[in-house]
C-alpha cells in the first residue's frame, strides 16, 4: 500500500520535469534562429577586371554580285532578236540582242542624202573658185601690159575669187556638219546592237521579239532587256555593329560559311568600309572582296562570318552571369559598404564566360557574381569575394 502510494507521487513530478525541459530547449532554438534572422546574407562577388578585347563572333551575312546592271536599249525601237535566256554565260562584247528602228534607218538616209548633197555643192564651189582665180591670174599677166585690160576688169575678177573662196571655205564647214551628223546616226545605228558591259550571267530576262525598249526616261524605258552579274567575284556584306566597328582590321582575311556548302569554309579579305553608322539598325556596312573563279556562291546567300573584334584599348568585363535584367533596364549588382546597388549596363562582346560592358563601373568593382533582379537595391549583404573565371 505504501509502494502504491509513492509511485502516485513519482509519476506526476517526473511529467512536470519533462515538460520544463522541452519548454527550455524550445526557448533556446528559438532564440538562435533570432540571432540568426539579425546577420545578413552572404553574397558572392567578382570584382571587374579590365583587359584589350581580342576575339571573334559569329555574324550574319550577304553575298551580293560585285556588278550587276539591268540592260536598257539606247535607242526606241523593237526588239528583232535576243539570244540569251536566264542562266546564260556571256563575255565582255558579245552580242546579246538585236534592236530595229524604222524611224532611224529614216534619219541615217536623211544624213545620207544631205552628206552626199553638200560634197556636191563643195564640189561645185571649189571647180567655179578654180576657174575663177585661173581667170584672175591671165587678166594680172595681160594687165602689166598698159591698155590691154582694164582696171575694173580686174577688181571684178579678184573680187570674185575672194567671194569664191569664202563660199568654199563655208562648203566645207557644211560638209563637216553633214559628216559629223551622219556619224552620229551611224553611232545611234550601232546602240541597236546590244552587247554585254562585262564578263558574267544573265540571271534575269525581260522582254520577246518584238517588244519595244527604249533608253530611260523615254518610250519602253520601263522594260530592260536583261539583267547581267558577275560571276567570279562577289561582295560579302557584314552590317557590323556599332561597337564593334569603331576598329576594324581593314585587309584582313575573314572565313565565313554559307549553307549550300556545309562543313566548308571559304575566306576573303575585308576590303571596302562605309565609315558610318545606320541610323534605324545601329551597323555599319563592310564590305569582303570574294573571289569566286569556280562560280560556286551564289549572290543572295546568307552566310555565317566569324568575325574579328579588337579594342585597341582596355574595356571592363565580368561574368556573363553577372548581367541581370528585367522588363525595363539591363544592369549588374555592385555591392559598396556592404550594401546593394544596381548598375545600369549594356553589353558588348562575350569572351568565354565573361562579358563586355559599358556603364559606371570601374575596374576592381565588387559585382554579384550572379545577378537577379530579386535580389533589390539598397539591401545589406555580406560579400565574399570570389574568383572571375
């Protein structure tokens, strides 16, 4: 009865020591998650560095013929004949089409006939002024004999081989206009003939026999006949933007591939440099000379150019995972006196795992290593500093 008795005493006491002693270590966790709660979070950082960029990228491309020219006549008239068809190869000179005018075989007999009819009259002038001074020079001879010939007699005669010279000399101005204006008739007779400008393809035709054609800015200007390009030689044109532009290598060889030929790659030359910027793209057009004596590239394909971009001055750079952005800036996270603040940036050329930027940084800079826009300005971190890779 006694034992009973004092184990109804144990019980409770040693259930009112358990619950003090869970009370206890609640209140201790509770107090290092306060301790906790109060330091403020770790926060990697890289500091910026500064270095001469010297790397390539990757940018797109076009191949354009180095000359192509739509083919107009130089004079109105119908097209007789055309011997070339898209596709067809032709050399510098050859006749590709064959024009007739009515209207200029019209002009040419007009020429004709006028050339023809002032020779005649030259002729004729040039036979009278011939008996003329033959006549003055026996009325000189009789006249040194005293009355034999009058002296009137001879001031008629020697005026009228003057006259006659005067008319001759005008004549053969006549002629020469005559002459000159046949030959222009003649010049325009030999436009009717169509020859190609330079070595190269017919990549389009325009027009049938019998279509009109005409220089521009007259009848049938609107028609060309045929559109030549070259072949062997191309011009590559890289629109390069603005911040790669302000050192390109001029002279340069540059490879570049294009999807008709996979796994090949073909080089040329940075050749021509427009020296200013698009105002709507923000690029700056550059030209590489192609060389093409197979006549394998095609104008109009796009191409992939692995491109040459040098600084001939240090610029900034951080991780690529450093640059954060959100719907309306684009920044990194630069932590001074232990606190957060938000840079804005733009980027430039990446190289490796790194990244260009421009903006108020400074080199030695101390950035989050990762950049989020969760993490706000103006929060307090504890910054452990790591390497940049």
């Amino acid at each position: 009865m006694k034992s009973k008795t004092c184990l109804s005493l144990i019980a409770p006491l040693a259930l009112s020591m358990w619950f003090a002693s869970c009370a206890n270590r609640s209140r201790g966790a509770a107090g290092s998650a306060t301790q906790a709660s109060n330091e403020p979070p770790r926060l990697e950082v890289v500091p910026v560095i500064s270095r001469k960029l010297s790397t390539r990228v990757e940018l797109p491309g076009q191949l354009e013929p180095y000359e192509a020219v739509d083919i107009y006549a130089k004079e109105t008239g119908f097209v007789k004949w055309i011997g070339v068809d898209r596709g067809s190869r032709v050399k510098r000179g050859e006749l590709i089409a064959q024009i007739e005018a009515p209207e200029l075989l019209a002009r040419k007999s007009e020429a004709e006939s006028k050339y023809q009819a002032a020779q005649s009259q030259l002729l004729a002038a040039e036979a009278k002024l011939s008996a003329d001074e033959a006549t003055f020079r026996r009325m000189a001879a009789a006249a040194k004999v005293p009355g034999v010939v009058a002296g009137n007699d001879l001031d008629v005669a020697e005026k009228t081989v003057q006259a006659g010279r005067q008319n001759v000399a005008a004549l053969r101005k006549n002629v020469q206009a005559a002459q000159d204006a046949l030959k222009a008739v003649e010049q325009l007779e030999s436009y009717l003939k169509i020859t190609a400008p330079f070595d190269g393809q017919v990549t389009t035709r325009y027009v049938h026999p019998g279509a009109l054609v005409g220089p521009q800015g007259g009848p049938g200007a609107s028609t060309p006949i045929v559109r030549i390009e070259t072949l062997t030689r191309l011009r590559l044109i890289v629109p390069v933007p603005e911040y790669d532009a302000g050192d390109v290598p001029e002279g340069s060889e540059v490879s570049f591939t294009v999807p008709s030929f996979p796994g090949r790659t073909f080089t040329a030359p940075i050749a021509r440099i427009s020296h200013e910027v698009n105002m709507k793209t923000r690029t700056m057009p550059v030209e590489l000379d192609v060389r093409d004596p197979q006549a394998q590239l095609i104008p109009g394909t796009f191409c992939q150019v692995d491109w040459p971009v040098r600084r001939n001055y240090p610029t900034l750079f951080v991780p690529s995972t450093a640059v954060a952005s959100d719907l309306a800036r684009t920044f990194v996270i630069r932590v001074a006196n232990n606190r957060t603040e938000w840079v804005d940036v733009k980027t430039g050329a990446a190289v490796g795992k790194l990244i260009e930027v421009f903006g108020n940084l400074k080199e030695g800079d101390a950035v989050a290593r990762s950049g989020s826009d969760q993490l706000l300005p103006g929060t307090q971190v504890a910054p452990e500093t790591v390497k940049s890779q």
